[in-house]
C-alpha cells in the first residue's frame, strides 16, 4: 500500500505539471540518495519522490480488533497498521550552459509543486484526475492528506549527509494516513439471529 500511495501522488502531481507545459515523464519514483552514484544517471532532470521514512500513527495503535462480517459469520481481524509517511520531493537539475538555468528550472518545479499541493491536500482514488479505476477494495479505501513538513537546518544537514549527496532544492511532506492490513481472520463467530426473551419465573420459598 505504501507503493500505491506514492504512485497515487506521482500520477496527481505529474498531471498538474503537465497542464502547465513540463513533461509528464519528469515525475519519478527513486531514491534521491543514489544521484551522485553509477546508478544515478537516470535522476537526472527530475523531480524524484523518495520515501525516508516511516512512522507508526500512535493514536490510532490500540484500538480493539476489527468486525467484518460474512453470509453466516462475524470474523475478527487484526486493526490496521496505520503509517505517516515521509516523503521528499527534490527537483533535481543540471545546468545548461547558462550556469543557473538548471536550478532556476529546478526551483520553477518545485514552486509549482508546493503550489498544487496548497490547493489540493486530500488524494483518494476516487478523486483522482488521472482516471485510475480499481476494484480493489484496499485500494478504494486508500486516502490520505499531505502537510508540508519543515526542518530544521541541524535536521536537513542530517537528511542529506545519509542521502549521501549535496543538496537540491526540495521539500519534504507529512503524508497521513496509510492503513495496511493482511485481513487475516482471527476467529469466526456465528450472527446472533434472535434474541429468546423468554421470562423464567422461579417461585418465591416460604
């Protein structure tokens, strides 16, 4: 689930890009950390999403097991993982023969990143402007909401030194909440069908 969420927000932000004239295809999921690597060529002019980590959303951890039910039983699972996930979104250009092309180019993208995220928060695929249909039902209820998240200078020395690279404009976003589950049953019970409302009275002893 955690590949659908980021594939959801690669498809939403590549087709707001491309209705304002840059190249859908720029939009890449990777990670960031192998740019200055042998296998890094392919990050070159794009806008790379990367996921740096994950964190378990603790206010819904203990909640009681799950009820859903079939023709005959009620079957109890497991609660959901419930994840926020990290998410760096870095715009990554080289320059062209005018030195600050590329980075000008670079901050153009991001700019409108952060701006499309602005107006739209909330992904679902049911809301989705690329026109993805499913029938999968953990897909269906895939949602999640994206908040800027702001590091601090000590925060983004530490971020880029275990990327392993020099710094590239970017920004990082809180991406809340991803459920994941297995739906295994952990035990079946029958519906109650009726209710036996009968009164026993035991008589009074003298």
């Amino acid at each position: 689930m955690i590949d659908e969420a980021l594939l959801l927000l690669q498809s939403e932000v590549a087709s707001y890009l491309s209705l304002k004239g840059y190249k859908a295809e720029e939009v890449i999921i990777d990670n960031i950390g192998l740019f200055e690597t042998s296998n890094g060529t392919s990050l070159t002019n794009s806008i790379v999403i990367t996921l740096v980590n994950i964190e378990e959303e603790s206010a819904l951890k203990n909640q009681p097991a799950v009820k859903r039910f079939s023709a005959q039983n009620a079957i109890y699972e497991n609660t959901p993982v419930y994840l926020n996930l990290y998410v760096l979104i870095t715009c990554n250009y080289t320059p062209d023969p005018d030195k600050m092309k590329g980075y000008i180019s670079a901050l153009k993208r991001l700019s409108l990143i952060i701006q499309f995220l602005q107006g739209k928060n909330s992904f679902s695929y049911a809301s989705s402007t690329s026109g993805t249909v499913t029938t999968d039902v953990d897909l269906l209820n895939l949602r999640f909401t994206l908040e800027l998240y702001t590091l601090t200078f000590e925060q983004i020395n530490h971020l880029w030194g275990s990327l392993g690279g020099r710094q590239v404009p970017f920004a990082m976003y809180k991406l809340r909440l991803i459920g994941i589950t297995d739906r295994k049953p952990l035990r079946e019970v029958p519906l109650i069908e009726e209710i036996d409302t009968t009164i026993i009275k035991i008589s009074e002893r003298n």
